[in-house]
C-alpha cells in the first residue's frame, strides 16, 4: 500500500535541501516538510515555501517549539553566540534536531504511504555535528524501521559530496537557478550576512565549483 | 560531567512507570517527564505528578501536540474505535510514540547531566506495538548515542515481565500503596472503565499475583 513513486524530501529552505528536492524530482511526486523550532533564521522556512511553490510539490511546515524550550543554543536562542571552539561541539549544535527531524518525518511519510526520504544531511561539512555521521542515519534508519515495523529508506545523496560537488551536480539537474530562492546564512540576514560559518561555507563552495551563486546575483 | 547517581525516570502515571520510579530511586537520585500530547486519557498526567510529590521527585511536563496532529489513532482521537484486529496494529498505536518520547527524555537527560533513563516499556505484553520490543529499544540506544555523542544507557526492567511479575515485584519493594495514585484506563475513565484492554491487562495482572489492586480498595 506504499507509493514507490512518491518520496517525502526534508526542505529547510537551504542549498542542500534545495538540491535534493531537484534530485527526488527526478524520481517522481514529492511531499515536502519543514520544520518551525523557533530558530533564529526562521526565514528559511519562507524559502522552502518559494521552493516548494517553483517546483510545483506540496509543502508542509511541522511545528517544534519544544526543541527550543529543550536545549540551548546559538540557533534558537539569541542570547548565545555563534561561535566554534577546538574540541568543543559548536554553539549551533540543536542536540537531537537531525534525529527529531527525521522521526517526525518518518512519522507522516508513514501516514502518507511514503517509504522513501531525502534529507541534505552531509558528513563531509558535517562540522563535528553527530547527527550528520552516515553511522548515524544507517543506524536511525533500522530504528525508525523497528519502531512502526515498516521499511523507510533513507536517502541521503549529499553524504559524502563537497558543498562544490553539489553546486556541479545542481547545475547538471539544470536547477542552479533554485539557488537564488534558497537561505543559507544561520543569522537569518538577507542579503546574507557572509560572516556566519553557514554563508562561508556556501561561498567556499560556489568558489570552488567556478560557478556564480544566484543568490548574491539576486541581490 | 554526567551524574552517576541521578536517572531519569519516564513517568506516564500508570503501573509499569510506578514500578520503574520506585526502582529508579533504589539507584539515587530521580527526575521524572511526562508528555502530554493530547492523549484521551490525559488524567494520568495528573496521576504522574501525584506519583512524583509522593515519592519527593521533580516531575515536568513536555508538550508534544504535534504527535496528535500528525497521526490518526483512537488513543488522541475521540471520533477513533479502541479495537484490536486480528493481523493488524491496534487502532491504539501511535506511530512512533516511545521513539518519540525515549527521543526528547534523552534531549532533556544529556541536559542535566544524566546517562541512565528509565522506561517501563515492556515487550511480554506488547500487544503488537513494535516500539515496545526489546530490539528496538537496544537499536534506539544506539541511535541516541550516536545522534548525540553520549553514552546513554536505556534501562527497561520491566521488559521481559508478566504485568503479574511488575505486580510481585512492587510488593518485594514495599511501594504496592504507590498503585493507588496510578491511572491505566485508556478511556480516561476514573474509576476505571474497566473494559479497554488496559484495564483488562492489569486486572488479569493483579489477580495472576493474587493480589489486590489498591487503585480499586481506593474507589
């Protein structure tokens, strides 16, 4: 009773979740999902909205204001300092947000006859963030699996690309014009603030690849 | 950093996290959450806290609306039959709920400080709900610790008893009155409805032991 030709694709509004609706599109229909947690560059979600809007799926935002009422954080909380120290985790690690994120959207993949989701999550600029390791979404996958005895198949195509792989593969989907609706900057500042390690990163990226990034063009 | 000696306790209200909360406090010290995610028989909220001022325990209370809304199932919904059929999940499951729950206790546990979590879930009488068997547990502990980078350790010593052996087992310990404070009806019903297969469980539970449910002394 499952629908293999649908999958649902986790859309946070940013580069790499914008890439991997362009892959699931390749596949067939998509169910799209957000996540409202209270983070501070909650403009995303507006983002993944445009998305969702440009490549014509449905979009739905999750709400989870109790991931911010639970941890402290430089992502929810403004009174915390992006920062990131040797040894330490980086004050942006939502502990346990990969792992929710993806229970809850196993949960209405479930509901929805969907066994297959996308997520952007990439151990190669994972940052020291546990819950972007491949281990990690190997080993939450049998779990999600145990728990509603049903077979999910989490797809994570970005694992182990470069931020400059993905810019190449986007643009032979024929998608880099996607860029310029997505958000990156974990400071939530539009145009982007360019000094927050997730605006460095993409600009490392773009730089990388040779290629120009919409977004900055856009502006 | 972690503190050996403190647990946290997952406290629904009913007679298996009675019985964990008084072998948790065997260890040390206790910090008990319950979850209200708009469960018909939310009046066991209110029988977790009455578990927790008579044991001298913290109890706190962590929303999770979003269960409710994202699935269909006649624990949250009124308009849903509770029914069991034969070679189906039960119309009471709700996908994903302990991994949701054992989820956010971790969260909050890895915020105080603590390893050890406390679950009565408990697979002999699981009723074909498979986030209550014991190979999803040990899978989820290692999801958890994974996610997190945390030695988590769930501990769930009603695993593998009959509800007759938890019954004998709060005797041995000399808290069978905390029965008294417990809710188990599904239904919400105070006192008992007696018919959902909660009711119906514990009642054949307490006449296996041979003996009597201090819930119902009490009505």
């Amino acid at each position: 009773m499952t629908n293999a030709q649908k999958s649902l694709v986790l859309l946070s509004g940013g580069q790499d979740s914008a890439t991997c609706l362009a892959i699931a599109l390749q596949q067939g229909d998509v169910h799209a999902v957000g996540f409202d947690y209270g983070q501070r560059h909650r403009v995303e979600l507006q983002a993944a909205g445009r998305l969702a809007a440009e490549a014509g799926v449905a979009f739905e935002v999750i709400e989870l204001p109790i991931i911010s009422q639970l941890t402290t954080n430089a992502l929810t909380r403004h009174d915390q300092v992006i920062e990131v120290k040797s040894g330490e985790l980086p004050s942006t690690f939502v502990d346990g947000r990969n792992m929710v994120f993806l229970t809850f959207a196993a949960i209405r993949a479930k509901q929805l006859g969907i066994q297959r989701i996308y997520s952007g999550v990439c151990q190669t600029d994972f940052s020291g963030y546990p819950d972007c390791r491949d281990v990690f979404v190997k080993s939450l996958n049998v779990t999600l699996n145990l728990a509603m005895g049903y077979d999910f198949v989490l797809d994570t195509p970005l694992m182990w690309l470069t931020k400059a792989d993905t810019v190449r593969l986007m643009a032979n989907l024929k998608r880099l014009d996607w860029y310029r609706l997505t958000h990156t900057c974990y400071d939530g500042q539009v145009p982007p603030c360019g000094q927050c390690p997730a605006c460095k990163l993409r600009a490392a990226g773009f730089a990388e690849a040779g290629i120009a990034d919409p977004l900055l063009d856009a502006q």
